[in-house]
C-alpha cells in the first residue's frame, strides 16, 4: 500500500457533510444569545478573549468557557440538521 492510498492528516476517514449558508444560519441562530455574541465577535470579528471579557465584564476563562459550550450547539444543531436531510 503505498502513501497515496492512506488516510493523512489532510485528508478525513470520513466525509464531512458541507452545510448550506442557510443551515450554518440557522445553527447560529439556535445558540443562546450569549454564546452567538461571543462565538461571533471571537471567530469573525477577531476579537481576542481578553477583549470580549473586558467588553463583557467578565473574565477570559468564562469566554473560554461560552465559546466551548457555543461549539458544542452548534455541533448539535449541524448534526441535527444532517440527520433531517436523511429523513
């Protein structure tokens, strides 16, 4: 068996299902409005957790803590939403 024919770090066991602008919409919309803030400001807006925290009041542990909660729904809701399109 030669390199090409095995799974590397590039390439997934597993297809991953694509989701529509849509859907991924849709999943955000899902997330507590907290977590939406957060997720959104850190990932698109670049914000740093320091930043968020002070913004927010709070500290860079607790945003840590609302990003981790906020993947985790929207893995849910991604994973819902691929379930609905076997249906």
């Amino acid at each position: 068996m030669d390199e090409s024919s095995t799974y590397g770090a590039d390439q997934p066991a597993q297809s991953e299902p694509s989701f529509t602008v849509a859907e991924i919409d849709a999943a955000l919309l899902s997330l507590p409005e907290i977590e939406r803030a957060v997720y959104l400001n850190h990932r698109k807006g670049g914000l740093s957790y320091r930043t968020i925290a002070r913004r927010l009041g709070t500290t860079s542990n607790d945003v840590e803590r609302i990003i981790a909660s906020a993947l985790l729904n929207l893995k849910r809701a991604l994973d819902r939403i691929a379930r609905e399109r076997t249906r």
